[in-house]
C-alpha cells in the first residue's frame, strides 16, 4: 500500500501543533498534516473538501469551542468520515472517560505532548488497517 495517512490536528496551542507536525512529517507514511487552532476552522475545511482525514488529534480544553462541542458540530454535517480520532489532554479527568462512552467514534486518551514513540503506534496501528 503506497497511500499515505492524512492527518488533522485542532489543539488551541500554536506550539503544541508545531511539535506534533514535525513529529508526524518524521514518518513516511504521513501524508498532509494539517494544524488548526480553532474547532469552526476545522469544520470549515472538513465542510470544504473531498479528502477527508485519517487520523484527528482533538485537545479536548480548548476556549472557543472543546472537542466534545467539536465532535457534536462534526456529527451534524454527516460526513462518511471513517477516521480514527484521539483526544489529547494534559490530565484526564473522570468526567472526560465518561463522556467518552458517548462517543464511540474516538479510539483514545491520550496525554500530550505526544512523543515520536506514541506517534509511530497510532501511525503503525492505522497504517495497517
């Protein structure tokens, strides 16, 4: 398989997306990556395009608009998204795992800043499927 992963990252944090993309051009089976700061941003492009992503990685505390409103606005425009999501987090609270059971769209929890270890899991553990 000669396809590459295209990857969406939404995370308030400018520095936080600049060290995930770096990490994930690292590895040959990235294709686009592509960084927002702002959850609307995200669903504009998703709204816009006919290449959907493969991998998201969602921070789940953001101001304007957190993963969970995210993942609620992303369920509206019923697209046939079939990617794996990760929330990101600096500490995972009780109530964020129990949300979790309402949305069986998200594979995980994951803290962050991601590392390249964890980086080429997720990309291996995608890739092959």
């Amino acid at each position: 398989m000669n396809e590459k992963l295209n990857i969406l990252l939404l995370d308030d944090n400018k520095a936080t997306n600049f060290l995930h993309t770096q990490y994930l051009k690292r590895h040959d089976g990235v294709g686009e990556v592509e960084a927002f700061q702002k959850g609307i941003s995200a669903l504009e492009m998703l709204k816009q395009t006919d290449t959907y992503p493969d991998i998201m990685f969602l921070d789940i505390n953001m101001p304007s608009m957190d993963a969970w409103e995210f993942l609620d606005e992303l369920r509206k425009l019923n697209l046939e998204l079939s990617a794996a999501i990760y929330l990101l987090t600096t500490t995972i609270s009780p109530q964020d795992k129990e949300k979790m059971q309402n949305y069986p769209e998200l594979s995980e929890i994951l803290f962050k800043p991601l590392d390249s270890t964890v980086i080429k899991s997720i990309l291996t553990k995608n890739f092959s499927a």
